[in-house]
C-alpha cells in the first residue's frame, strides 16, 4: 500500500480532501462525485473555490479526476480515499 505525506497540503487542501474521502465512502472508498461532497464538510469553502481546491489536489498527485471534473478518483498515493480519514 502507498501511504500519503500529507506536509504539502495547506488547511483548505486537507478540509476539501477530508470531505471527499467521507463522500467516497458511500462508493466503497474509492471514488465520488464531486455534487456527493457534503457542504457543511467544507465549512466556509465556496464551490467555487471548491473546484480550484480540486484542481490542487489533483497538480499534487492525491486524486485524480474525468475529464469535466464530476469523478473523483484516488490517485497512485493511496489505494482507497478512505486512507485519507485515518
């Protein structure tokens, strides 16, 4: 298993990357959508500002998305984004 070193990731990457590991569980820990994101996980955290979290997190290798943005996938630093709750 690759274990994920969280140190390049500011407070909202994290937050954001929280809520969609939660939201990943309903799919088996794996993948989500990003409407299953829950917004009372994200706090203040605008869907506008939500997408360009997600665009970070996929520039630093912890999800992957298809094409549009909807399916939110691990990436190769973990297996299942439900490592991400640990």
């Amino acid at each position: 298993m690759t274990t994920a070193n969280f140190s390049d990731l500011n407070s909202n990457e994290t937050q954001v990357l929280l809520a969609i590991a939660k939201a990943s569980d309903y799919n088996g820990g794996d993948f989500t959508y990003a409407t299953e994101i829950d917004k009372d996980d994200l706090g203040e955290i605008t869907e506008r500002q939500l997408k360009g979290y997600i665009s970070q997190l996929v520039q630093k290798g912890y999800i992957l998305c298809e094409v549009g943005g909807k399916q939110i996938f691990a990436s190769s630093k973990v297996d299942f984004l439900t490592e991400y709750l640990g």
